[in-house]
C-alpha cells in the first residue's frame, strides 16, 4: 500500500532522558510553491535537537515534510511552521532548523529557528568533529 503524506508527527520514548545528546537529520528533498507564482520552492531541511523525553519518529516525518509539497508558504512561515510542529510533538530540551532553500531569483535564502525549553541551559562544549552539511550523502 503507497504511503500518503500526513500532518501527523509520530514520536517515540527517549531510549537516553538521563543525558544530553543531539539528533541530526538532513532532509534533502523539501519542496513547498512559492505563494506568489506557485513554482516549487526546493530547500534541504537540517534538524538538530537535543530530546527530552521524545523523539520523533523517521517516517511520519518524512510523510509530514512530504506534505507540504502542494501547499504555498513563504520560507520564514514554513520552517517556523515546520519547527513549532516538531516542537509540540517532542517537547525537546532544545531544537534547531534550518532551511536552505535553493536559488530562486538569483537569491538563495537561508531560514534558521529554534526552540529551547525554558530553563534548559546547554552544558559547556565539548568540541569534537561536527557534522558537515550533507554529511550522510556525500563522499
């Protein structure tokens, strides 16, 4: 049976509350219409986020991001969008998402928000490797 895309954001039980730790996913193919000529707008989603007592779950993810694909939104309004959704869904200690939507126009738009819950303080940096952007898909 085909998958359709959806609103709704499973989640799943922390496997790890007792600690810190951050989720990284890249979602490389997000596409939404421009509200004002309705061409597609293609951007890669980055989502980093430190949970608290829920993650969200990969597929009703990938069904919820796919199901903004006919629907217009100017960038600012579906990365918040996108990121208050997530938000109420985990209730993550802290979440980052950045949209980096491809050119249009000669101008490429970057869109960063975030979530912190109240009182959740970072602990100091460790630094280690980082993640670079698209790590997962290229060589």
């Amino acid at each position: 049976m085909p998958s359709l895309p959806a609103k709704t954001l499973e989640v799943f039980d922390n496997p790890a509350p007792h600690r810190d730790y951050q989720i990284h996913m890249e979602i490389p193919e997000f596409t939404c219409l421009c509200p004002k000529t309705g061409q597609p707008d293609f951007a890669t989603l980055i989502l980093d986020y430190v949970p608290d007592k829920r993650c969200v779950e990969l597929k009703s993810l990938k069904l919820y991001v796919w199901s903004f694909r006919d629907e217009g939104h100017f960038h600012e309004d579906v990365t918040n969008r996108i990121l208050d959704d997530l938000a109420k869904a985990t209730k993550p200690r802290f979440m980052r998402l950045t949209a980096r939507f491809f050119v249009r126009g000669g101008i490429f738009t970057n869109v960063v928000a975030e979530h912190r819950k109240k009182g959740w303080q970072p602990p100091s940096r460790v630094d280690l490797a980082a993640f670079d952007a698209q790590s997962n898909t290229r060589g």
